[in-house]
C-alpha cells in the first residue's frame, strides 16, 4: 500500500508537466532553454504537434501502467 501512495506522488507532478507540455507546447519545449535565445525563435508545426502527440501518449501510457500495476497488486 506505502508503494502505491510513493508512485502516486511522484507520478503527479509528471502528470502536471506532461498536460502543461499538451496545452502549451511552445512554452515547454523552450523551458530552460529561452536564454540561449536573443529574440523568440520560431518553433515549427511539426515540433509542436510532435510535442502534443509524446505528451498524449505518455499520459495515457502512464494511466495504463498504474491501472496495471493496482490490479495486480496483492
């Protein structure tokens, strides 16, 4: 049971960053990284639906894994 309440603390906050990353992809993707930059770069269409996509399927990859993981808990 500890296991379970340690996986969901940890998986919140990947969660978070990972449903930010799907709505605001152009911000997550030059988190760190703005100050490399003099002036704001321009982020192809391909960058940001690929950003959307990874976002996506990790979430609903990581919502599988902790569904299997709690089923088969014993």
């Amino acid at each position: 049971m500890g296991d379970i309440i340690i996986g969901f603390i940890i998986i919140i906050p990947l969660y978070g960053v990972l449903i930010w990353s799907y709505f605001n992809p152009k911000e997550s993707l030059l988190w760190g990284k703005r100050w490399m930059y003099q002036e704001e770069p321009e982020i192809s269409d391909g960058a940001i639906r690929y950003i959307k996509v990874a976002s996506l399927i990790s979430v609903i990859g990581m919502t599988f894994v902790i569904i299997i993981l709690i089923l088969t808990q014993d």
